[in-house]
C-alpha cells in the first residue's frame, strides 16, 4: 500500500485534476472541429441524414465532459478534504506544543525554586530530604516526558522492525508488573488466565513494555477510586488472542472512546493547557500494536464507570500435549 501513497497526495490529485480540465477542453474543440469537419464530409459523400451523426456526436460529446467535470470535482473536494485534515493536525500539533511545553517548565521551575531555596537558606537534614524528594519526582516526570518524545521519534522511524523475539505474553506481563511494582504500589493489579495455557507471540520487548507502561499509567492517572484496579485478562477466542486491560477509572464518554488512539489528542477544550496528559500515550499504545500485528480498542460505559482498554492478536495455536 505504501507504493501507492503518492496517489492520494494532494499534488497529484491537483494536477491530475488540471490535466483532466485541459483534456476535456481539447477533447471540446477536438470534437467539434476535427470530428465535426470528418462527419460533415462523410455525410455529404454518402448523403447521410446529417441530424443522426450530429445529434449522436452531441451526446457523446456532452456524457464524456460530465465524466471529466465530475473527475475535476472529486479532485477539487479531495484537496479540500486533506487541506481540512492538515489544518486540524496543524492546530492539534500546535495546542500539543503549548501543553508539551507547559509539561516541561513546571518542573524546571519548580527545580529552580527547590535549588534557590536550598542556595538562600539554611535547612535542616529533614528539610533537606523532603525538599530532595520533590527534586527527585520532578526530575523523573521530566526524564518521562523526554523519555516519552523520543520512544515516539524510534516508533516512527520503524527502527525496532527487527529487534523481536517470541516470549509468552502471560509471562511478559507477570514480569513487567512484578519489576514495576513501585511505580503501582498503590494500585491493585490482578492477572487472570482462565485457559491456564501460556501464549507464546514474537514481540518487542522494549515496546511492549511501552505498551503496558502506557496502559497502567493511565489506569492510574484517570483514576478516581480510592484504591485504583485493573484486571488484565487473556481471552482466546479461535484465531485470536485479546487481552484485556479493565479499570474502574473515571471512564470515558462515548463521544470521546474513538478519537483517543488520535495522535496528540487530550480530553476537553482543545486550548485547555491544564488537561492532564501530552495526548501521545494511547497514540502509541495503538502504534505499538500495530507493529506487533494486532489492533487495540476502547470500551466504556460513560464517565465514571471505568473503562475496557482490549489489544487483539492473532493467535497461533499449539497443539495439545
């Protein structure tokens, strides 16, 4: 398909569609001088009834032109289609940059403030390590979002095509919870495999770590519930694979589930630079399976009621014994 993507750019469409306005002015004055000027002289040679051959030559002149207005007109609505689309990445892109940037200089000036404090005054031990503490969460949310920026630069690189290997999924996600306990120390994970049979796939491991840091973090984050939960679920179904991420978070609207997986999209007012999140976490998550042949969906009831993140894989069965 990528062979054929210079065939929706907008250049070619424009310029197919001035070739199409030239050929059905030629073929305009083609056919009425040129084929005109033919028909007139085979008409009087024969003594052909001249309204027959005329008539037919207007039709067909009339149907071929209807083709080649309406090619001029599918042209034009789809250069105005993609200008539409490039403009809304554009404001999107724009809105991501502000918040993006909002990101990154709360935490530098709240390092600053910490390092002025710790150069003017003099502080005690337990001062000092609590004032360390709030360096330390700072500097982490910056490494996060930097961290964040560049694993989207390598997804769309491709550069991880051939870094995969087969592992078993029930066991990948077992050690990803269990190395990352501290950072969900607060959070109840449960891991459910009612088949009670491994699930060997080729993965990435970096990225799939990616994947479930992505999930988690936002089971978390839009989190309300005093303890959040998530229940991760293995559900063979013939061919295939789903693995289910349940929360009870604050959920999503229903008009909000399909534009989530957008690149760059957040949740409320599109100027609204205090809306949590850079609006790429669940852009990658949806990226990241589909490197790994899969596709990801969301599911929920409405705001409040929790929500049904599902990553679908083709499943390679093995054989029993």
């Amino acid at each position: 398909m990528n062979r054929f993507r210079w065939f929706y750019h907008p250049i070619f469409i424009f310029v197919f569609s001035i070739v199409a306005l030239a050929a059905s002015l030629f073929l305009y004055i083609y056919w009425y001088i040129e084929v005109s000027a033919g028909l007139q002289a085979v008409v009087a040679k024969h003594h052909l009834d001249p309204d027959q051959f005329f008539e037919a030559q207007t039709w067909v002149v009339i149907l071929v032109l209807s083709i080649l207005v309406g090619i001029i007109l599918i042209g034009v609505f789809l250069i105005f289609i993609y200008n539409q689309r490039t403009l809304q990445l554009y404001q999107t892109q724009r809105n991501f940059i502000n918040s993006f940037t909002h990101e990154l200089k709360t935490p530098v000036t709240s390092l600053r403030l910490y390092l002025d404090t710790f150069a003017k005054y003099e502080l005690s031990r337990e001062d000092q390590i609590k004032y360390i503490e709030f360096m330390i969460q700072d500097v982490d949310r910056l490494l996060n979002n930097i961290t964040r920026i560049m694993n989207l630069a390598k997804l769309e690189s491709r550069s991880y095509r051939n870094e995969f290997m087969e592992s078993d999924l029930v066991q990948t996600v077992q050690r990803f919870c269990k190395a990352n306990s501290g950072l969900f120390r607060n959070c109840e994970i449960s891991i459910h495999n009612p088949a009670g049979t491994p699930f060997p796939y080729r993965i990435n491991p970096t990225l799939f770590d990616i994947f479930l840091m992505n999930i988690l973090t936002n089971a978390v984050r839009y989190n309300a519930s005093d303890v959040p939960r998530v229940d991760i679920r293995f559900l063979p179904e013939k061919k295939r694979l789903k693995v289910q991420f349940e929360d009870n978070g604050i959920g999503i609207e229903k008009s909000e589930v399909k534009k989530i997986f957008r690149k760059f999209y957040r949740p409320g007012p599109a100027n609204d630079l205090t809306a949590r999140g850079s609006g790429l976490g669940l852009y990658m998550v949806q990226q990241i399976a589909k490197i790994h042949k899969g596709e990801v969906s969301a599911q929920s009831e409405g705001t409040g009621k929790g929500s049904v993140i599902t990553l679908t894989l083709p499943l390679r069965l093995q054989p029993a014994g």
